[in-house]
C-alpha cells in the first residue's frame, strides 16, 4: 500500500527521489520520507514529513539541506496500517546506530513477537509500525558480521507477512539491497547506476532495463551492478521486464487532474483492450490466455474474483458469460470469498480480475481458488503484477497506467475485456445462437465509438450534476446489466465526493430501503432501453410518489423516459450486455462534478490508496 524508492550512482539523486515519490504517490500519502547516505561524513541523512497529501511538498523543503555528496538513497510514500499517520511512523526506519534505515511496503504478520524479543534484548524503537522491528533485525545480523545483502536475508527468514522492503547502510554507501514476498518491486540498472521502485512508471525516469524480483528474492544493487539471490543466498537469474509505454503516459497531459484525464483516455482504452480479441466477422483471439480451446469448452463454472470497481466489472461479466456461454457464473468480493473455505465445482476457471494485479485479498482469493482445484486467470492491468506472474493465464486490459485513486478508464477495459472473454466462451462453447457471434462482435468492436460519444458529453452530464451538487443522499438503482452500473455509479460518489450513496437493484427497494425515500433524496436510476425498461419505471413512480428526485440515465431521444423523471444523463444505444461500458460514464462526471463542488482532491481521495496491498 506504499511506494518505495531507491536510487545509487545516478547524478541528481534528491530530484530523483522526490520525482519518485510524486509517481508512487496513488499507493498512499499519508507521510513521505528519504534516507540518504552522506559519503563526506560517513553517515546516514534522514528527512520524513507527514502531512498527508502535502508530505512530498514538505519534503522537498527538507532536502534543502541533504547533503552534498549523496551516496546510494532510499524514499517512501506511506498508507498507514500500523501507527497513525504521524512523522515518527514515517519511513525510512533506522536501527539503534542511525546507521542502516529502511523502507516497507506490505504487513509483518509476525512482527509482535519480534517486537517483543527485540525489545527484551535492549533495542530502543521509536515507532508504532510493524516495519521498525525489520531494521532492527537486520541491524543484529550486521552486528554479528553480516553485510548487508546476507542481513536482509537472515533477517527475512525469520518473519511472516507481505513486504517489499529496500535497505541502505552508512558503511556500503553503494549499496541497496532490496526484496519482496508479495508485494511488488522492480530493480533496474544503466552502466553508473541502480534504482529500486515499487513501480515501472517510479523507474523509468533512470532507466529501461528493469527486472521485476520475484518472490522471495534479495537484489543487491550498485550503480551499474545487479546481483540476485534467494533467501538461502543462491544466485537467481533476474526477470527482465517489457517496457511497452512512456513515463509520458502517466503525466496528466493538460488536463487539471488525472481524473478527467483518464476519463478521456477511456474510448482509447477499450479500443486498445478489443484490439485484436474480436472482429467484426465473428473471429474472438484470447491467446494469453494459455487454456485451450477444448479445456475452455469444458469449463462446468466461471467464478469472478475482485474488489472494489474490479468487482462491479466482474458482476457485469458473470451476466455476460451466462447470456452468451450459458454456463453458471459467480462474482464474489475477493475478501470473503478467500476465507469462506469455498467449495468449487469441477472444472470451474476462476478470474481474478484486478487493476493493479496486486490487491492483496483478490491475489489470495486467487491462491485459494488455485488451491480449491480452479484453472485462474487474472485479467489486470498492470504486466508482470504478482497475479499476471502467478495465474495460469493472463488477459491484460491495455488502458496504460492509471494515476487517479479511482477507478475510470481501467474499470471500463475491465468491462470490455471481460466481455469479450464471455463471447469467447460463448464461442468454443458453441453456445451462442446463430448469427449472434457476428453480430455481438460487430456490436464490440466499435464499441469505443459509443464511449467516445459518451465522454464527449462530458460538459452536459456536468451541468446536470451541478443541480445536484449540495445534496448529501443519493440512491443508485439498476436491474440486471443497470445495477453493476448503479454499484459503480455509488462507489465513485462515496469514494470522491463523500457523500452517503447507496446502491439497490431497483427491484429490492420495495422490501425495506423505500422507507428512507423521502424528499431531498436523489435517485439515480440507470434507465437504458431493454426488456426490463417497463419494470425499472415502475420502480421509479414508487421513488417519486414518494417525494425523490429522479436522475435517469436514459438512451439519447427517449422522450418517454425524459418526461418521466426530473433530470436525464443521455447516452448513446448499445445493447443491454455491452452497456455498462457505455451507462457507467456519465456517473463517473457526476461524481467528479460533485467532489470537485465540494473542493476535494479528485485524484487522491482521503484514507484511500490506489493499490491496496492490505487485507
Ligand atoms: O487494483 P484493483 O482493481 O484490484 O483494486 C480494487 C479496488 O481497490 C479498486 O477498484 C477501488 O475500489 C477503486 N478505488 C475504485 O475506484
């Protein structure tokens, strides 16, 4: 859940961390901090500042007074687990010496009997994080004669839990030694120097030769030198990464925030995505997936696996696979799906789908799926992530690097992808009527015609929304292919604009929450044209004889829908399986409007994280 940084051997290191530390800041900024190696006086330098989202700002002053001749140098951007967002909780931690420090990204399971013994053999911590007792270890095994790189993995072998974790010591000022179990790191090098970073947007600054260690490996980097070794000390060969985009990419681009930037990108994302999966004469292409044909035919049952807007994509793909491959599929929040000792069907292909390809419950509701007897398949975003590497079988959404806290165009890959994968299925399954596999994956492939025209309604979905900017409830009802939508549609409210938004399938709401429904709320309802259409209305009248204003996300020229609510969120037609992708936009600037009406910070909302890589 946080950002780790390290640099040696490059020229202009102070720049280079806090460059660093701004990329990584969507993995958590509730404190920053640096370590520095000083080579004209043989010591640590150490600056860490906690002032949520102005931590790196903060810092940047600090680094006024690094020193002068820095040698190798470590940052961080932290999330809070262990210990509130306080500056003596930022990293680096240093040991009793003040002269090894480190970072950590992840949760020691184990770290309060090690506390305890670190403690009873007279260590001072000045800490309330998991992560100090890590240096202290390493700070043992220096002390008994260990270098470094040997310390860090003598230290490692004795603790439980996820990290990454990136080490510098006063005497090897060349030196970093990194390492990871489950939470991600990339290493890389060029011929004077090394980098360290939680991500490849992070490293790209230094360079493109960049690694990803795999778990449970130790990295000793120097400037131009790159020696790997698992935690036994055996040299491994290191894992040479593809670099397919520009640090470019992930700058904002002119637009104000990443938000509105990503929105945009949207149409770009879900063509990309398709690209090559489907044409319009009926051929679907899902190589990667590495399952053939005949055993996908053989599929008895999907389970999707997610969080968050993953998970509302994946209860949009479970309509997609039992309308197109009829065959049963289940979505289920990754958290509780992990510790409910599932009980999987024979053959059933389990899909972990996840942005980041590292949330930490989806990645183990995908190890218990693996473990259950599932085929898995991770459809993420991120190449190389720890599900990508670990699946059977991996789909990637091609949406490039998404920098805002929430979810948009990456959430809408997921949807196309995943759709495309339910006609696939359909296809091998040989499940699909005649004609329809032409017709559906004509209808997808120029399915980011349809999001192009969405997004460029962007200016007048705002304008609705300002209508609505200072009301504090809101409901989101939808039926079948509406309500991953309206799900969507409340998330993106709650988590931007902090407003209490709940989420219904339109049909329930007579068995309880229509009792809250009263005037002053705000109903948003996703009101598309399909066979429920009559139904989703009739759902509406019992809102507004109540008193509630009505928001309908409704097909562009639906006069009858128009006349029968208060305000219309217009979208183009497509068909009601491919809709979400098209339905779920114009509630992304509803929610923007919103949050940005009440001042916040569109692209890192408070006490979220972009990766959340604790349970
Ligand atoms: O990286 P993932 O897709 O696995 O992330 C899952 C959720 O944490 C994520 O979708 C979250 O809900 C977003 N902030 C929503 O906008």
């Amino acid at each position: 859940m946080c950002g780790i940084i390290g640099t040696t051997g490059a020229p202009d290191t102070c720049a280079l961390l806090v460059a660093g530390l701004e990329l990584l800041e969507y993995r958590g900024y509730d404190s920053a901090g640096v370590a520095i190696c000083d080579r004209a006086t043989g010591g640590l330098w150490r600056a860490r500042a906690a002032e949520h989202a102005g931590s790196i700002g903060r810092l940047r002053t600090l680094l006024a007074d690094a020193p002068r001749d820095p040698g190798a140098s470590i940052g961080h951007t932290r999330w809070a687990t262990h210990g509130r967002p306080t500056e003596e909780n930022a990293h680096p931690h240093l040991d009793c010496t003040g002269r090894i420090a480190l970072v950590h990204n992840g949760i020691i399971g184990n770290y309060r009997p090690l506390a305890a013994g670190l403690d009873a053999r007279g260590h001072k911590r000045s800490s309330q994080t998991d992560t100090e007792v890590l240096v202290h270890l390493v700070e043992e095994e220096v002390a008994s004669g260990a270098d470094l790189a040997q310390a860090v993995r003598r230290c490692l072998a004795v603790v439980r839990g996820d990290f990454a974790i990136a080490v510098v010591r006063a005497e090897e000022p060349d030196v970093i030694v990194a390492a990871r179990r489950t939470s991600p790191l990339i290493v890389g090098i060029t011929a004077s120097a090394g980098i360290v970073a939680s991500d490849v947007a992070a490293a790209l600054a230094t360079t493109r030769e960049l690694y990803a260690l795999g778990e449970d490996e130790v990295a000793t980097v120097r400037p131009g030198g790159l020696e790997v070794v698992d935690l036994t000390g055996r040299p491994v060969e290191p894992r040479r990464i593809e670099v397919s985009w520009s640090v470019q990419r992930a700058m904002k681009g002119g637009y104000p925030d990443f938000m509105s930037k990503e929105i945009h990108e949207q149409p770009q994302a879900v063509r990309d995505t398709l690209l090559g999966r489907l044409d319009g004469s009926g051929c679907t292409e899902l190589d990667e997936l590495e399952i053939g044909e005949r055993e996908l035919a053989g599929i008895e049952r999907v389970q999707f696996l997610a969080c968050g807007s993953s998970f509302h994509a994946a209860l949009a793909a479970r309509q997609a696979v039992e309308h197109w491959a009829r065959v049963g599929a289940d979505a289920e929040v990754a958290s509780e799906f992990r510790y409910r000792e599932p009980v999987l069907a024979h053959r059933t292909l389990a899909v972990a789908v996840s942005q980041s390809g590292e949330t930490v419950d989806t990645l183990h509701a995908m190890r218990e799926a693996r473990r259950a007897g599932a085929r898995v398949v991770a459809v993420t975003n991120v190449v190389d992530s720890v599900m990508a590497r670990e699946a059977d079988g991996v789909l990637y959404t091609r949406a490039g690097p998404e920098i805002g806290v929430a979810s948009t165009k990456s959430h809408i890959a997921q949807l196309a992808l995943l759709q495309a994968l339910a006609l696939h299925l359909g296809r091998v399954r040989g499940s699909l009527p005649a004609g329809e596999l032409e017709r559906a994956s004509a209808a997808m492939s120029t399915l980011h015609l349809a999001v192009a025209d969405a997004v460029g309604r962007g200016e007048e979905y705002c304008r609705v929304a300002e209508r609505f900017a200072h009301v504090e409830d809101f409901y989101f009802l939808g039926r079948r292919a509406g309500l991953p939508v309206a799900l969507e549609g409340a998330l993106k409210l709650k988590e931007l604009a902090y407003v209490r938004a709940e989420a219904y399938p339109a049909g329930e709401m007579k068995h309880g929450p229509i009792s809250l429904i009263e005037p002053g709320v705000v109903v948003v309802v996703v009101a598309t044209r399909t066979a429920l259409w009559e139904k989703v209305m009739a759902n509406v009248e019992e809102m507004r004889a109540r008193g509630a204003t009505v928001v309908a996300v409704a097909d562009d020229g639906d006069e009858e829908t128009a006349e029968l609510v208060d305000a219309v969120l217009a979208v183009p037609h497509v068909e009601e399986v491919c809709s979400p992708v098209v339905n779920v936009v114009p509630l992304q600037f509803l929610a923007y409007t919103l949050a940005r009406a009440r001042g916040n910070d569109v692209d890192r909302p408070r006490n979220l994280a972009k990766v959340v890589t604790v349970e």
